[in-house]
C-alpha cells in the first residue's frame, strides 16, 4: 500500500524542482525549526495527541494555528457559530469567510498549513448529547465556550464536568481589555473539582454571565478600562462587550505553549494574567491607573452587591466570542 504523499515547490507546468514528500517527511520539514527549542519526545506527544477545541472565535480561533504550526496534527473543532462583520476585528476570519462556519474556516486553515492535519467539525457545538464522547476522546482540552449569555455557560460548566470526571486537562482564556487570563484546570491531578469548585453543577440554572464571570475569573484579570462596561452590565444594559485583537491573540502565544507542557505531564502553573495595557505604561503611570482601579473595583462590588439585593439578573451581552 502506498503512503499518502504530497507535491510542492511545483510549478504549473510541471517544473522539476517539486517534490513528493511522504507525511513523515512532510511533518519534519514543517517542524524543523523547533528543533533545540522543543524536544523530540515533546514533538511526538503534540503530534500524536487529539486536541479539543470547545469555540472556535476569538479565543479558540487564535491557538488553533499556532498549534499546527508547532505540530499538532489532530483536532477536534467543537464550534456552532458562523463569522459576522463584528468578528473580524479580532478573529482570525477574513471578510470572505462572513457568514461561514467557524470551525469549518478554521478546519480549512490549519489543512492549509499541514496538509496531513485530521480535523473533525462539531457543527453543533458542545451538547449535552455530545460532550461525554468529545471528551473521551481528547487529549487536551481548549475551553473557549463564550460566558456572555446564559446558555453557553451551561454547556462550559458541562465541560469541566466531563472533563474532571476522566482527567484531561482543560485550558481557558479569558480576554479583558488588554489584559489576558489564561487559566489552567489540571484535572489529571486527583480529586480537583470542576472549575475548582468556584461554580458547582447544581448551580448552573441561576448562574448568569456577570455571576459566572465573579466567581472564575481571578480579580487580578479586571482591568480599570473594562469596568465601566462591567457597570453597564450590572444595570442592565446590554450593547455588545469589547474586544481587542490583541488580547485574543495573546491567549494563542500562552496556551499553545501550555499544551506543550502539558502533554509532555509538566505541571503549568493556575493562573497567568498579562495586562498589555499596563505592561507599556511608565510607572508613574502604573501607579495612577492601579490606584483608579483598585477604587473602581470596590464601586463595582457594591453595585453587584445592590443588583442581588434586588434580585436583578443583568441580562447576558453578546460578545461574538
């Protein structure tokens, strides 16, 4: 039986200089220039892991290249969203592909990197129907499900779940402003609750965004330009969230790293926060912002306080995640 080839470097005449390179010696060529940085065992474990991509939008969508380009060859892309015009201000989508299904563009794109790349497409996203197998059947897990509106938090909260329950590791990322949480659920480890523990199953038919967002995200991840937004929301105000290109893509530099080292069963510490923003300013200027925030912070807690008081649920926003 003949192993699957691939032609390149030929012209359109037949030039002679194209050559047919086996996938084995397709996949050494791409990945010759991590040779030093990652080791040869590493290099095997991410090729031959099966990666689980829950949301393909502005946080999934942005580690799922930088993992072929390091050598990830199977994927799964769980994503029931197509691409509109407000995405393309951050996601990885050209105009050409609004109104196509994220992970159908993005099963496209990492093909069109490493042409021997298995790529399977969820259409319908993370289901209750579904999740049990997806997880089985992962490696890795890149948790990217939006927290915007109510419904998806149901089937993120169903994730970890799963995932806990048989033990894969699962990878968040949340984009705030310019500042990027990613955080790290290391369910291998014995007897770690799902989302630690910060939102129990039981809970999830009255947990909203703004709840969900409270309890998971490390407040070290709110940055002083997003809380008037966070302010908004609490009243109820519902016209979009924003959203930095960024950000989105810095949460792509972090977590293909971390699916390295995670596969390889190298511990990867909780929670990592990188507030660009910040990071640029002088110090003068960090002092201010980090006094004004820390101020914002304490007047943001007394409105939710006052919003479960009155039991308002701040309805959820629609970031196009």
């Amino acid at each position: 039986m003949t192993s699957p080839s691939v032609s390149i470097g030929l012209s359109e005449d037949g030039d002679e200089h194209g050559r047919e390179l086996t996938h084995d010696a397709y996949y050494a060529e791409l990945v010759t220039r991590n040779r030093g940085l990652i080791s040869a065992r590493d290099q095997e474990s991410l090729r031959r892991a099966t990666v689980l991509v829950a949301g393909c939008g502005s946080i999934g969508g942005a580690v799922i290249e930088p993992l072929v380009r390091l050598g990830a060859e199977r994927f799964v892309l769980a994503e029931p969203g197509s691409y509109d015009l407000a995405n393309l201000n951050r996601q990885r989508a050209w105009f050409s592909d609004v109104g196509r299904g994220k992970a159908l563009v993005q099963a496209e794109r990492a093909r069109d990197i490493n042409r021997f790349c298995t790529v399977r497409v969820v259409q319908d996203g993370i289901t209750a129907d579904n999740v049990e197998e997806l997880v089985r059947a992962a490696d890795v897990i890149v948790d990217a499900i939006d927290v915007t509106t109510p419904e998806p938090i149901k089937e993120k909260i169903s994730l970890h779940v799963h995932a806990a329950r048989h033990r894969v590791p699962v990878l968040c990322g949340y984009d705030v402003a310019g500042t990027q949480a990613m955080l790290v659920y290391d369910y291998r480890k014995p007897r770690r609750a799902p989302l630690d523990g910060r939102i129990r199953p039981a809970d999830v038919a009255r947990t909203g965004p703004l709840g969900f967002l409270a309890n998971v995200v490390p407040r070290a991840a709110i940055p002083l330009e997003i809380i008037p937004e966070l302010l908004r929301l609490v009243r109820g105000q519902n016209d979009g969230f924003p959203q930095l290109v960024y950000t989105a893509d810095l949460f792509g530099v972090l977590a293909s790293r971390a699916v390295v080292e995670l596969l390889a069963g190298r511990p990867v510490r909780r929670h990592t926060v990188i507030d660009v923003h910040q990071m640029l300013r002088p110090l003068g200027s960090r002092l201010r912002v980090g006094a004004a925030r820390a101020l914002n912070l304490l007047l943001l807690q007394r409105h939710i306080v006052q919003a479960k008081a009155n039991r308002h649920d701040p309805p959820g926003v629609d970031a196009g995640r």
